[in-house]
C-alpha cells in the first residue's frame, strides 16, 4: 500500500508538473500573440495620412498682390486620406479638388505632389514670425478671413469683394487674401504691406470683427511633411463637432486649450 500511494504521489506530481509546463506555453503563446497584435496596431498608427496638393496659375494659384508678394494661395488640394473637410460653398473650390487653401508662412516652400499631414491649431517651425516651443497658434482673425472665404462669403468686407471667378481676376484676389493672411501671422509687417489694398483692408476688418475673441472656429492648420522634411502649413476647415477631432483633442490636452487662448494680440494694425 505504501509503495502504491508513493507511486500515485509521483504520478500526481508528474500531472501537476505537466499542468504547469502546459500553462506556461499558453501564457508564452498568448504573449506572442498581444505582442503581433500590438506591433500590427503600431504599424497600422504609423502609416501617415497623406493628401495631394495641386496650383492652376491661370485659374486660382499664387498671384501677385498689389503689394508685389507672390508664392502664396490659392492651394488646391486634390484628394486627402484620413480625414474629410466640410464642403466648401458653392463656386470656392475649383473642379477635381476637395478644397482651397493658403499658406502660413513664407519661409517655407510648397510644390504640387503628395504630403504627409498632421492637424493642429498652430503653424510648426513659426515661419518668419517666430514660434514658441516650435508652434505658432493662428490667430482667430485670420481664421475668420479663411472661414468668410470658404463660405463664398467675402464678399464688401472691409469695401472689397473676394472674386471667386476662376481666371485671372481671382489669382488676383488670392494674391490680396495671401497677404492679409500673412499680414495677421506677422509674415509681413505694416511696411510691407500697401494700405490701400484688399489685403490691407481684409487684415483691418478681420481683426475689428473678432474683437477680443479667442476663437478659431472650425479653422486648423495641416503641417506638411515628405522624405525632404518639413514644407508648408496650410489652413483647413473641419466640421465641428466631429469624431474625428476627439484624436485630436486626447493627442493635447495643452493644445485643445491653446485653442481658446489668445494667439495674437493684434490691435487693428498701424
């Protein structure tokens, strides 16, 4: 009897210890599958959305301002993965692109072709203006001239009128919305700047219209990067509220907050 108990007893033991080896290869062949399943997640983060931008110079791009600055807006961007703009009114957005755009800064250059994106309420690198922590928040006027303009409805603001006919009368108003952007993102200074122009009197209005307003509204930024470093920042509208911003939002609580903070203590400008 006493050899058959110490026998079951080994047996016993023999199960347990197999028990035990048993677990153990699930819990390893468990943690090799979290791990494949989180380096899939990481490598599905890391693919970047992307967007494809495009310029017409007969049609909306880059003309000259009556204050002899050119290299600006209209942007056309054609397609952009990851995310979806609120359409643009009527007549704003030319054919075969999602949207038009115009630049923050004018030490930064942008060329037609494919881009990386991120959205944030500041220009990154702060272009001639300067940067704090290597952002420069936008200012709420220049995202109320942005959001009038893709709305349709720039329209005898400040006694001119934004000509959203596609030719050469609109790369003319693009070149005098280029500059009142640049103008309030303190890329050109009061000198530089013609005071009887379009630009001039688009920068006043805006900033006698938002007052003492911190709000951007539904205007952010997309930085543009690609394999030759950071280009362009360029403004973008998105619909608010939106799921998609939520990322946004958790990705900065300090940004979501930089958002209602006053971005440039402008003044209307002398």
């Amino acid at each position: 009897m006493a050899a058959r108990r110490m026998f079951e007893r080994e047996i016993g033991n023999g199960l347990r210890a197999g028990d035990r080896n048993a677990r153990r290869r699930r819990v390893k062949a468990l943690a090799g599958v979290s791990a494949f399943v989180v380096a899939l997640a990481a490598a599905q983060a890391a693919q970047a959305d992307t967007l494809v931008v495009a310029r017409d110079y007969n049609n909306y791009s880059m003309g000259t301002s009556s204050s002899g600055h050119t290299g600006g807006g209209e942007w056309g961007i054609v397609s952009i993965n990851g995310f979806t703009p609120p359409s643009a009114a009527s007549g704003v957005t030319y054919s075969g692109n999602t949207f038009q755009t115009f630049c923050l800064e004018r030490n930064e250059t942008l060329s037609p072709g494919t881009y990386t994106w991120t959205m944030s309420d500041s220009a990154h690198n702060g272009g001639v203006g300067g940067a704090t922590n290597n952002a420069d928040p936008i200012c709420a006027a220049t995202a109320y001239l942005y959001g009038l303009f893709y709305s349709g409805q720039l329209t005898n603001f400040g006694g001119y009128s934004y000509n959203y006919t596609f030719g050469s009368n609109r790369t003319a108003s693009a070149g005098e919305l280029q500059d009142a952007i640049w103008l309030l993102e303190d890329e050109l200074t009061s000198t530089q700047i013609n005071h009887s122009t379009a630009g001039w009197a688009w920068a006043q209005a805006a900033i006698s219209a938002v007052g003492s307003s911190t709000s951007i509204g539904n205007v952010r930024v997309l930085t543009l990067t690609d394999s030759n470093g950071n280009h362009q920042d360029v403004l973008v509208m998105v619909p608010l509220p939106s799921a998609a911003l939520l990322g946004f939002g958790l990705m900065s609580a300090v940004g979501a907050v930089g958002i209602l903070r006053r971005r440039k203590n402008h003044s209307v400008l002398a």
